[in-house]
C-alpha cells in the first residue's frame, strides 16, 4: 500500500478542522485520516473507549508522520499520526474537553495569564495564547522530558507566543522528580531525594509567582493536570489562589470519593464550579454528589472549576451566548 501513498516532500501533512480539508497527503494517508476520524465517531458515546485499539492498527501502516492540525485560524497543533489520545481531534464535530472550552471562550475579552500545568504537547498553551482567545500571556509546564520537546516545537509552530518549562509541579519548589508511565497523557512523577539522569526540577505555582513567570498585576487561570499530584500542587498555590485566580482541576473518574474536589472544598474553602453540557453553562457545585452523576466513566478525567475570586464567579455564571459556542 505504501507505494500509493506519493505526496510531496516538501509539504507537510495538515488537517485543518473548520475546513476538514487534508493536506500533503498520499492516498494512505486519506484512508487512514478517514478511517480514524470513523472510529471517533463509534466509540464517542464510550469516551472513546477502546479507540487507541485501533489508532495502533493505522499507525503501524502509515509509519512515524506527524500531522499538523489547524485549530483555528491562528493555532495550529502537531501530534503524531494516529496517536491513541490526540488522533480524535480529527474528528471535526469533536470537542475536546468542551467545558475548558467553553470557559476560555467566555473570558476571552479579559486579559488574564494562563498557567498550563501538565501541558503535555500544548493544546490549551496553543489555543490560549491564539487571537479568538484573547491571546493571552501564557506559559506551559510539562514534567516529561520527551513530551516538552513536542511542546516546544508546537511553541515554535505558533511563534513561540509562550513560554516552555521542563519541570514537575509540587508542593514547593526544590528537588527532583522522575517520569513514570507508558502513555504521554497520564505519565506520573515520582519523588526524588537526589539529582539523577533524567531528573526534572521541582517548582510550585507560589514558586513561579515569585520569580514573576506568573503575573501577579493581572487575573490567572491555572489548568491543572498532573495525574495523581493535584493536592500537593494545589498546596503550593495557596498565595496565588488568594487572588483573582481559577483552578481547573481534573477530577479522577476512578475516584468515587472525590478526593481533589472535597479538598478544594473542605481544605481550601474555594467555591467550586461544573459545566452542565446539556445547558452549555456552569453550575455552582453546591452538593458533591453531583459529581457522581457527571464522573459517568473510571477512565475519564473531568474538570472542576474552583475559585475564591468574585470576579471569576460572576464570569463562570454569567448567562451563556451564541458567541459562547
């Protein structure tokens, strides 16, 4: 099959998601661009369930290309092809975490710093920092070595409009940690004692506040995603979230106590919010309960929004607009 797939060397494979047109690609390409965007599609009532299955089969055909993907018409986001996670944004009428989503969406006539923390290969730094959302001062922290090399370069693709850190995020800054896992989505970080190869420093959302890599004279959004270390980084933002900040925060589906938000709740005193998709608008979460109906899947991360900030209450409840979508 591989003798069909003729296209030009100088130009890259791109996907562009409004258009849905595909570019620089051979015949292989479009079958397997056709055929992953297919299993989206079926497996998208699961949450995607089952999809990497076959993203490894069309992976093992059409090689270790890249695809660029243009988000809007000032993001563009590289991924490998037929990546088990990323590939699903392939399918146009997909909305990746759609209550983020909406949210930047509705706070992209303030001006705000967003802190991207488990940053993985960038999306939100990219569509963040990109005009339709405000092109906000963005800076993106990822813990694994090989993950922040994707970051950076789809830094480089977007005009290096923000800011890469290699580093772990802790409790507070000082010491070391190591990358466990097998899957870029959901590497892990093990606490270290001393230095060694492959180490990354770790820092604090307090920490990068200090050193003014967060700016302290303008509303922030912190997306927090760190599998398994919220509690402990939320700790280290105690300072930062005593000001016009907003945590997203990602609640374990596999989690039935609901650890991350009853901290948010119980130890922090922050008032915290959920998107209810159906009404495409955010919810005071008022009952922890709730959140057993929303967590549907073990296998899925689902944000929560929490804040101590009335302006960013007043902005995560204001009435929904056809602008908003």
């Amino acid at each position: 099959m591989r003798g069909v797939n003729v296209v030009r060397a100088d130009e890259p494979l791109s996907f562009d998601r409004r258009s849905r047109k595909l570019t620089g690609a051979g015949m292989l390409d479009r079958i397997a661009l056709r055929t992953l965007q297919t299993g989206s599609v079926i497996t998208r009532p699961y949450d995607h369930r089952g999809y990497r299955v076959g993203c490894n089969v069309v992976a093992a055909a059409v090689g270790g290309r890249d695809i660029v993907v243009r988000l809007n018409g000032d993001a563009v986001f590289a991924i490998p092809f037929a990546d088990g996670y990323w590939s699903r944004i392939l399918n146009a009428s997909y909305d990746y975490e759609e209550e983020i989503d909406a949210f930047l969406r509705r706070a992209a006539d303030l001006r705000y710093a967003f802190v991207d923390c488990g940053a993985n290969f960038g999306y939100w730094s990219v569509l963040a920092s990109s005009r339709p959302f405000g092109s906000q001062p963005t800076i993106a922290v990822e813990a694994s070595p090989e993950n922040a090399k994707r970051l950076e370069f789809n830094a480089l693709l977007n005009r290096n409009r923000f800011r890469c850190l290699n580093a772990a995020i802790g409790r507070k800054a000082g010491g070391f940690a190591r990358i466990c896992g097998a899957r870029h989505e959901n590497f892990g970080t093990v606490a270290l004692a001393n230095d060694e190869p492959d180490a990354v420093s770790v820092v604090s959302l307090d920490s990068l506040a200090a050193e003014g890599l967060i700016a302290k004279t303008i509303p922030v959004v912190v997306k927090l995603d760190v599998e398994g270390v919220e509690i402990e980084a939320l700790t280290g933002a105690t300072e930062l979230l005593r000001g016009d900040c907003v945590v997203i925060c990602e609640e374990h589906g596999a989690d039935p106590t609901h650890a991350v938000t009853r901290h948010l709740l119980n130890e922090m005193s922050l008032t915290v919010f959920v998107f209810d998709g159906t009404q495409n608008r955010f919810i005071r979460l008022d009952d922890i309960k709730i959140l057993d109906r929303i967590k549907r899947h073990p296998w899925v991360g689902y944000n929560v929004f929490a804040t101590s900030s009335a302006m960013w209450k007043e902005r995560l409840l204001a009435p929904t607009t056809r602008t908003d979508r």
